[in-house]
C-alpha cells in the first residue's frame, strides 16, 4: 500500500517536473520577450513624444477644438498620453508573442484572434478621432453662427450638434468593434432621438426670433431706404 | 495665355482685335446711359492722343448708340462689352468685385496699358471730372496708384474705417481713407509688380494687395478727392461673412508683406489731388442696445474660443465692458486695436480654423460699433474726422505690441 501511494506520488512529481520543464524555455522566451519589447518601447515613447513635441502637437489639438494645454496636467498632457499608449501597444504586442513561444495551440489560436481583432480596434480608434474633431469642428460652428445671430440658446444647440455627432461615432466605433451590436443600436437610437428632440426644441425656441427678423428684412427690402439698420459696414 | 482663365473667351476676342491701348477703364457699376454717356464724354477731355479701351458691363448702354464712340474727334474710344465674373455679387461682393479687378488687370496687361482705371461705385451726383481725376495723377503727374477720398458719412463704412484704414495707415505709414478703393486708378508699374508676385495665385487678393504693394514696391501713391457715392445695396448675410470676406485678405497681404510693414514707424499724409466735398449727415438713430446685446452675447458664449486668441489681461477687460450699460458703453481704441493685432496674428498662427476667427470677430466688432454710435450720434463731419483720427493714432502706439507678438509669438502665448 505504502508502496502504490509513493509510487504515484512519484509518477505525478515527475510529471509536473517534466511539464514545468517543458514550459521553462517558453516562459524564458515570454521573459526575454517582454523585457525587449520594454526597451523597445521606451525608446520609441521617447521618439514619439520628442518628434510631437516638436510639431507643437499639444497647440495643433486647441486649433482642433480640444481643451486647452491648461487643463490639462503636465503629466497627461496629449503628447506624452500618446507615447504611453504607443508604448503600451508595443510592450501589448511583445507580450503575444512571447505567448506564442510556449508552443501551445490554445495559445497559438488566442494571439492569431488578438492579432485579427488588431484592425478593427485602429479602425475603430480612427473612427473616435475623426469623430471627436469632426464633432468639435461642428459644435465650434454652430456656437459662432448662433451667437452671431443673436440666438439665446446657441450654446445648447451647440452641444447638442457636438454630442450628437459624437456618439453617431461611439455607435460607429462599437460596431466595428462587434460589441453588442444589437443593444448598442437600440440605445443609439435612442439616444440619437433625444438629442435631436433637444435641438429641435432649441431651434423652435429661438425661431419666432428668427421669422420676425426674416419678416422685417422681407420688409425691408420693398421700402426705399432701410431705417432699420442705417449701419453701413463696407 | 494666364489671362484666358479670367477672361470671358467672348471679350478675349475683341481684346485681341484692339490689339493694344494707353489706358484702361472697366465700368464695374450698372451706369445709365445717360451716365455711360456722361463717362465716355469726361474720358475725351484727357490730354493725348490716348487710346482708351472701356471694359463695360452695362451692355445695354454700349448697344444703344454703337455708333457714338466712334462719331467724335479726341482720344479714340473702344468700347468691349464685358461680362461679369465671380460668384453672384449680392452673396459675396468682394468675391466678385476681386475676380472683376483681376480680369482689368489681365486685359490691362494683354494690351500693353500705361495705365488703367476702375470703377466700381455709382454717384450720387455724376461729375465727369472726377473720373478723369483719378486718371490724371497717373497718367500726367507719375502716380502709380490713385486711390478715391469720399466725403465721410459717420455711419458708412465702419469696417473700413474701424479696422482695415487705421490698420493699414499703422503698418504701411500711409495716411489712406479708402485702402480697398473700390474705385482706382492704376499704372502700368502696378501691374508689373503684381505680375512678379503671381497675381493668379489663390493667396494674392486683387483687391486687399493693391495698396500694400503699391507701398512696399517704392511705388507712389496719392488721394483724389470724388464726392458722395451710393453704397451697393447689397444683401449681406450677415455681418460676419462681410468680415470673413474683408479682413481674411486683408490679413493675409499683413502675413505676405510682414518684412515691410516690421520697419515702417509713424505715418505720413500722402499727395492729395480734387476739392473735398461735403457729405450731409445722417439723423437716424443707431439702436445701440442691439449691437450691446450682440457684444454681451459673444462675452458669455464665445470666451472659450477667444481665450486661444486674446491674451487673459483683454478678456478680462472685455468682461468689465460686458458690465457696463448702454448709455456708458465705450470700448476704449487701444483696446480694440489690441484686439484687431491678436486677431492679425491668430490668423497667420491658423490658432484655430480661419473662418471661425474671423466669424468670431463679429461681437466684438458690434461692441466697438456701439461705442462709436453712441458716441458719434449728434457729431459733425469734423467730430468724425477727430474721432477716428484718434482711433489711428491708438493702432499707432499699439504698433510696438504687434511687431513683439509676430516676432515671438510663444513668448506672448495666452
């Protein structure tokens, strides 16, 4: 009896000895992997954040519409919020491929589906950059016209364009994405009609303004000389 | 040939068959006939044996006595009907009146022209030697460019005499009413110097470039005083495409001719020419509480966007006039001219999308509008005159802030 126990005791030691064994090279190359691709890293965040530094990256993004530098804390400024993630990119991809080291198909099959899923997460990313400045170029429009028109509510109608714009984006990106894509485009729906619900509520307030003015410049025009605004501009 | 681009193929024909003239003149203002004639008659009492080629857009005046141009003794008269080109003039009048001025100077340029005239404007009371009188300086006296002295309304031509006047007379040192015209009179050496800067370029601006070009190529430049003209009635949008349109060449021709204007310090009056006339003053009232509104308006809802242009000491002092009431209502000038140089240089610096800057501009161009209104409103054509005359000596002493922030702009970043 004592015999049997020792000799599986001894049968299961060797097998896990031999399977940590086995795994040993793998774990070293995932080791050496991760420490090159930390290296790598570092030294591309610093070219990155170097070369968007000296394209004035930080100011270029305020002429886009986003916050300004001030709001922003030194450490997560918009130049060095990039080389980290640039960073982080690379050390994510040395990660994987050390993974894939270890020679095991579950493995192999996990970092082929990351790598497939790579393009949808850039696209997806693109499509939030885009949206986001599009969005911000929109929104900075509609404000300018709307004061300019002597509209009250100009910077709700605003907003309301800058959201609406950004979550058609948020909706586009969780799409390509394939993230509850049913669920995502009925809340989107949703959200979308509010949105544009509020706007049209913040057009109709600010319209009767608008017809009177239109009215009165159709007036205008049938009378010999406009009294109305004897400013002459050019 | 570069000219066929702006030149309607139609009139190209006839300009080849004319083959070369002295003088140019492009009619750009639907004149009568009555006042064609009255044109064509002042053009035959210049002195010479002039060949005067007339670009016209009033066809119906050239058609309805083809035969008169050609009845008369003196300078010979040709007559090309011309057509109009641009996009519509009532949607975007400098648009079209800057496609009309590059045309004449293409035309001008193909027949080898001394010189050339334009007009743009209708009178209220045609004098026939007042169109001569913008041709004589250059055509007798050896003036380069002759540029038209209204008598002033104090309530016409704010933009030009709030902003694009005081800001050329501060950087090209030139005393100058009307830096736009529309009206001029031109020489062949103006010409050559547009020539050599590529007038066809999508940046040159036909009509923003002519006086600091005029002064910045050592070229002379001079004032003729014309009586009262009728301002185009056309339908503006709105405010602020009239100021994206002005100020956008305006500031660009800053841009190109930064290393002229860096040294100019001071201004001189230049050579003036014809007898100022009197314009009558208007009685209406201004509704200042509009254009405060529009002013108060634009300091609640645009300081986000005028913080990336202005530095925090002008918005704080935009904020302290947002509190004051109409009746005391007053942007002080050095302010506004501090406002006019960030906005120059928010421009060159592209700090955010162009259209929007100048768009932006508007409220607080309103603001100073008030203040001038307010103040303006029982004043004589003298009070007017002191008025802005002190307006442009503020851009003057503000000058020294605007060459420090076009030469180091991150040093002076809001």
């Amino acid at each position: 009896m004592r015999e049997q126990v020792k000799q599986a005791l001894d049968q299961s030691t060797t097998r896990f000895i031999s399977a940590t064994t086995r795994l040993l090279p793998g774990l070293v190359a995932l080791i050496v992997a991760l420490l090159i691709s930390v290296l790598f890293a570092w030294i591309l965040a610093m070219v990155v954040r170097r070369l968007l530094v000296s394209i004035r990256f930080d100011e270029r993004l305020i002429g886009w519409g986003f916050p300004s530098s001030a709001e922003w804390s030194p450490i997560k400024r918009p130049s060095v919020l990039v080389s980290r993630c640039v960073a982080a990119l690379v050390i994510m991809t040395g990660f994987l491929i050390g993974v894939s080291a270890f020679d095991a198909e579950l493995t192999s099959l996990l970092v082929r589906s990351v790598f497939a899923y790579v393009p949808n997460i850039l696209g997806a990313m693109l499509v939030l950059l885009v949206g986001s400045i599009i969005a911000r170029f929109l929104g900075r429009s509609v404000l300018i016209g709307a004061v300019n028109m002597n509209f009250q509510y100009g910077r709700l109608l605003s907003v309301g364009v800058k959201w609406l714009v950004i979550v058609l984006a948020v909706a586009m990106a969780l799409e390509q994405l394939r993230i509850g894509s049913g669920i995502v485009e009925l809340a989107f729906g949703i959200l979308f009609g509010g949105i544009v619900l509020a706007l049209a509520l913040a057009v109709a307030l600010n319209s009767k303004e608008l017809v009177t003015k239109s009215l009165d410049r159709d007036a205008a025009k049938t009378s010999t000389e406009s009294i109305e605004d004897p400013l002459r501009h050019l | 040939m570069e000219g066929d681009v702006v030149v309607q193929q139609h009139a190209l024909g006839k300009i080849e068959d004319l083959d070369a003239a002295d003088l140019v003149v492009g009619i750009l203002a639907d004149l009568d006939q009555e006042t064609a004639a009255t044109v064509y008659e002042a053009l035959r009492t210049l002195q010479g044996e002039l060949r005067i080629a007339i670009l016209s857009t009033n066809v119906g005046s050239v058609q309805a006595d083809p035969d008169w141009v050609s009845s008369r003794k003196g300078p010979l008269l040709s007559v090309v009907p011309w057509p109009e080109t641009g996009p519509d003039a009532s949607n975007a009048p400098m648009q079209s009146i800057s496609a009309a001025y590059q045309a004449i100077l293409t035309a001008g340029e193909m027949l080898g022209a001394r010189a050339g005239c334009i007009i743009a404007s209708k009178f209220e009371v045609v004098r026939p030697h007042w169109i001569c009188q913008l041709v004589q300086p250059v055509l007798e006296t050896g003036f380069d460019l002759a540029i038209p002295q209204y008598p002033r309304r104090k309530f016409e031509g704010l933009l030009n005499s709030s902003i694009i006047s005081p800001l050329i007379r501060c950087l090209y040192g030139k005393r100058i009413q009307n830096p736009l015209g529309p009206d001029l009179g031109f020489s062949r050496a103006l010409f050559e110097v547009l020539g050599g800067s590529d007038r066809n370029a999508p940046r040159i601006h036909p009509l923003a470039s002519l006086t600091p070009v005029a002064i910045c190529g050592q070229l002379r430049v001079c004032q003729v005083h014309i009586g009262p003209r009728i301002l185009p009635s056309t339908d503006w949008t709105n405010i602020s495409s009239l100021l994206v349109q002005a100020l956008g060449p305006v500031f660009l021709a800053m841009e190109r001719n930064a290393a002229c204007w860096q040294k100019t310090r001071g201004s001189i009056p230049v050579s003036g020419f014809g007898e100022p006339s009197a314009a009558p003053q208007e009685s209406e009232t201004i509704d200042v509480n509009r254009l405060v509104n529009s002013f108060q308006l634009g300091i609640r809802d645009l300081q986000e966007i005028w913080g990336s242009v202005l530095p925090p000491t002008t918005l704080l002092e935009l904020r302290k006039l947002a509190r004051s009431s109409s009746e005391q209502f007053q942007m002080p000038d050095d302010l506004w001219a501090r406002i006019v140089y960030d906005f120059a240089l928010a421009h060159r610096l592209r700090t955010i999308n162009r259209e929007h800057l100048l768009r932006s501009l508007t409220p607080l161009y309103l603001g100073w509008a008030a203040g001038y209104a307010r103040e303006m409103e029982t004043a004589n054509e003298g009070e007017v005159e002191r008025r802005l005359e002190r307006l442009s000596n503020a851009y003057e002493a503000s000058k020294p802030y605007l060459v420090s922030r076009w030469r180091w702009p991150d040093r002076f970043s809001p």
